[in-house]
C-alpha cells in the first residue's frame, strides 16, 4: 500500500471521475467541445466539493494537443504536467495567503506576457473571496478584457462575500454538496482497489461525519484503515469519531418506547462521556434512517415530536447549557412524547367515557322516565334497545335534550316537558308530543332546529314520528300518525291538535302556497325559519338587493 493519502492518490483526473457534480461537468464539457469559452468562470461550492479537481481537469482540457476538448488525451506532454500539477502555463495562486494589491499586480503583470507553451495562459484563483478590496478592483479590468489566450478559473466556497462586478464578469458554476450515497459507493470503489475490506454502515457513518466534503471524508477514511487495523466496521468507526455505537442507538430508543426510566438512566450516565452535540446529530441520523426506512414503531406523529424535541434541545446548547441535563431533558420528553395523545383520540376517549354508563345506569334511568305520567308503560322496552358502542337511543334522544337546551333555553326546556322518547327504529325516530297552547307554537317555530339536532344525534337519514297524546289522561285524543319530514304537516297537525291559528308557520304556508303569484320577485323558497320570511323580502336591504340584481329567484336560507 502506497503513503500517498487517499484524497490525492484519488484525485480524480477525468470530467468522468469526478464525483456527484454531473450538470456541471456536462455543461463545461459541451463548451469545450463546441469551443464556447468564456474568459473567466467562477466555482463556487462547499469545500471538498470538486471545485479545484474540475478546475484542474478544465485547464488540462483547454491545454491539452488535442484540445480544448472535455477528453483530454493524457499522453501529451502538457497532460502529463498538467497531471503532475507542474505546467508552466498553468498559474495556480491560492488567495487566502495572497490576498494583497501587490500579488494582483504581479499576477496582472504576467497576464501580459504570452503563454509559454500552451495554447493558453490560465489562472486559477483558490479561495478568490479572501481578496482585499483593493485588488479585487485592480482585478476588475483584467477580469473584463484579459487578453485572447488568458482564462481566469476563480474558486470560493463563499461567493456572497464577492462584489457584484465580480460575479458579473464570470461564467458562475455551483458545485452541489456531494450526496451521501455517492460518496459511500465511492469509498466503496476505493476500499475495493485497495484490497481493504469493510463494512457499508461504517462507511455510511464515515460520509455523515465528512458532511459532504468528499476530501474530509477521504481523510477520515485514511484514519480509519489505520485505526481499524484492515477491517472496518461501525464500532471501530464509532470508536474513532467519537459516535456512539449503533447497538447503544438502539438500546436507547427500545428504552423510550417502552417508557423505562430506569434505563433511561442508566444510559444517561454512560453518555456522559460523549459530545452532547454529537449524540444529538446520531439521534436524528437514526430518526431519519427509520423514518426512511418506515420502521413501523414510529408513528408519523412520534417523528415529528422526536424531531422537534432534538431541534430544541440543539439550541439550548448554545446557551451552554449542561450537557448531562440537556440529555435527561431529552429522554424524559420523548418518553413523555410517546403517552401523549392526538387531539382525535382525546376526543374519542372523551366521546366514549361520556356515554360508556353502565347497564345498571340505563336501566334506573329508564325506570325513572317510566314514573312519568306521560310515558306508556309499553314505550320502556324499547329505550332499553342498544345502538352500537353501547350508547342506547334513549342516550341519544338525552343528548338531542341537551343540544336544544344549549341552542335555546326556551326551545330546551319546552322540548324536554313535552316530547317522549318512545322509539328508534329502521331510521325512524318517534315521539310523543304534549305540547300545547305557547308550547306547541315554541315547537313549531323552532321545528327546524329540532330536526337538525335529530339528524344531527340519529343521522341524517332519520324520519321523525310524532304522536300526539294528551296532557290530561282524563281526554285521551291521540292523533294518528304523519311524517314531519315537512314541516306543513306537523304545522297542520299541530294547529289541528291545538287549534292555533296565529302560528308563524301557518303564515309562512299561506305565503307559500301561491308562490307564482306573492312575490313579483319569483317563487320565494322560505320556510324553515324563526322570523316571518315576508319581513325579510321586505327590508330595506334585500328590495335593494333585488332592485340591483333583478334576480328570478330568491331563498332564503335560516343558519342553524
Ligand atoms: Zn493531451
């Protein structure tokens, strides 16, 4: 095994080698080849990124015998020292250490003089952001008009701190950040020419640790060969950057998932030794792999409450704080996280709690309304009928009580004098009625209120049956049965009942009736409401609206 480390000895040669960055390898390709060159070109991008490589790689393109071509024929004599880095025409100048106005000068100077060999002069400025001001604009003309046979190649891993003339005057590539799986495989190509065997996951580890730099991930790798003696795996790698071990990864999600603090613990203290920052980065690497790889432990959820615990706890760390308590912090709230509900299923358990009585409940509940002078004795059996989930209609209809009650107290408490509960069958829900006098005209207006609740408690299939039955025992006159699924039948029935002929929907039916002929407008579809729906056609803002829009037809609506 050769002492070269592995970033030179790997240093890619080719446009094909190079690693993750096929856009910009394509484009610089095709200008090479239709000779569309531009003067100056400027690579920006994460460090390791490629950067220098394809810039070495362009020039040798553009000095090379055959060229400029994006296949170099590397047997030339300017490939060879291209390769080798010792082309005289080749001016590579690393800004960070030569960032004055003399340097630019100098450097300006030798643009003057013509290429030696080649056919070209080409400068590759490394770092080019680290420039003073002063020579960045001693740069600017040159930059602007070199002469024919210069090209500039500028380098940054910050181009945001470039003046605007700058970037102006330059064709600006920007280099990706290397994807994890691209450099993984390439270590894997590497470690296979070398004869070292491995295992992936530490490579994988490897590559996160390098952030997309494939340069420091090379160099970690060097590391590992020799920290692991030949064989690579994940302990050893953890060992080495100071991660923990996939295994204690596991151990410490098993520990939360089932809720044992003890572990948690336990574990607590064996952590102590380790970067908190770099637990916290290997927690939400581990997230991440199992969100991928939809481990079916975490719940979408869980995910997103693990992941917003880390987040934050990443930033208490800025201020300081104690590594040992930001990770019990850590543990406990994802413990904590995993018995919390979503607001869904507190509903549910609330819905359920509400109306899972006990038999014995229902049963004494039942007795109690049978005391009522107003229930037959017959109608008993049938609360006794159970819907789904154990609620029983005799529930239901208790619940359709209150919703009325909460709507409108008068409504409520009028309902709940008068009307029975006798039976919920096939859809169709019946009722006794006493109502009388004040009561029956409450019932009526507010008729379309009731059947919302009934849909709204029984379903919106549901038929309502009422049957009239007398408030004194002494004059029994039961009324045979209709359905009120219109509201003009339980208004006819109702006045028929009481006779009352000042009823709101009683106008409203007379109203109706003639529809052709009462409003001027078009057919009115009223009905359905509390106030008189004429009044309505008549305020001042609706006969406006009608005189704006001239329409054929108007509604109108009740909101319930
Ligand atoms: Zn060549």
């Amino acid at each position: 095994m050769s002492h070269q480390v592995l970033a030179l000895k790997y240093r890619p040669s080719s446009f094909e080698k190079l690693i993750g960055q096929e856009s910009i390898t394509q484009t610089l390709s095709l200008a090479l080849n239709q000779d569309r060159l531009s003067h100056a070109y400027l690579f920006s991008g994460l460090r390791g990124s490629g950067k220098t490589s394809t810039a070495r790689i362009f020039a040798k393109a553009l000095v090379c015998d055959q060229g400029p071509t994006s296949t170099p024929c590397e047997v030339c004599e300017h490939c060879l020292s291209a390769n080798e880095n010792r082309h005289i025409d080749i001016i590579e100048m690393d800004a960070a250490s030569n960032r004055g106005i003399d340097d630019i000068r100098e450097l300006i100077e030798s643009t003057k003089y013509k290429p030696t060999s080649a056919r070209f002069k080409i400068f590759i400025i490394d770092e080019v952001h680290m420039l003073t001001t002063q020579a960045f604009n001693a740069l600017l003309k040159t930059l602007e008009e070199p002469p024919s046979y210069v090209k500039f190649i500028l380098a940054t891993t910050d181009p945001l701190k470039l003046p605007a003339t700058i970037l102006s005057r330059a064709q600006h590539f920007r280099f990706k950040q290397i994807k994890q799986s691209d450099v993984v495989n390439h270590l894997c190509h590497i470690l296979n020419l070398e004869n070292i065997e491995y295992e992936k996951e530490a490579l994988e580890m490897l590559s996160r640790a390098g952030n997309g730099s494939l340069r420091d991930t090379l160099t970690l790798l060097d590391q590992a060969i020799i920290f692991s003696k030949g064989y690579i795996t994940p302990e050893n790698v953890a060992t080495m950057l100071g991660l923990l071990d996939p295994n204690q990864l596991e151990t410490i999600f098993t520990a939360i998932l089932s809720g044992n603090k003890n572990e948690m613990l336990h574990i607590i203290k064996e952590l102590e030794s380790y970067e908190c920052e770099i637990v916290i980065d290997e927690l939400i690497a581990y997230l991440k792999n199992a969100f991928f790889a939809q481990d079916r432990r975490f719940s979408t959820l869980l995910y997103e409450r693990f992941f917003k615990i880390l987040s934050e706890s990443k930033s208490l760390l800025y201020i300081n704080a104690n590594n040992g308590f930001v990770l019990s912090l850590i543990f406990f709230k994802m413990i904590e996280a995993t018995n919390i509900k979503t607001i869904e299923e507190m509903i549910d358990s609330l819905e359920n709690e509400k109306f899972r009585l006990p038999a014995s409940h229902v049963k004494a509940e039942v007795a109690q309304s049978a005391e009522t002078p107003l229930t037959e004795p017959e109608v008993v059996e049938e609360v006794l009928q159970v819907k789904d989930q154990g609620v029983t209609s005799g529930m239901l209809f208790e619940r359709l009580c209150d919703k009325l009650l909460d709507r409108n107290a008068e409504l409520g408490e009028c309902f709940k004098n008068c009307i029975r509960f006798v039976s919920f069958e096939d859809e169709q829900l019946t009722l006794t009625s006493s109502a009388e006098g004040e009561a029956s005209k409450t019932l009526n207006t507010y008729y379309s209120i009731i059947k919302h609740f009934v849909q709204e408690v029984f379903g919106l299939e549901t038929k309502i049956k009422i049957n009239k039955i007398q408030a004194l025992p002494s004059e029994p006159q039961p009324e045979p049965s209709f359905d009120p699924n219109y509201e003009a039948q339980m208004s006819e029935a109702e006045l028929s009942a009481n006779d009352q002929s000042s009823s709101m929907m009683e106008s409203l039916e007379f109203d109706n009736e003639p529809q052709s002929e009462s409003c001027a407008t078009g057919a009115m579809m009223a009905g359905k409401v509390e106030i008189d729906a004429k009044e309505v056609l008549n305020t001042p803002f609706v006969q406006r609206a009608t005189e704006l829009f001239d329409p054929q037809k108007i509604q109108i609506r009740q909101k319930v």
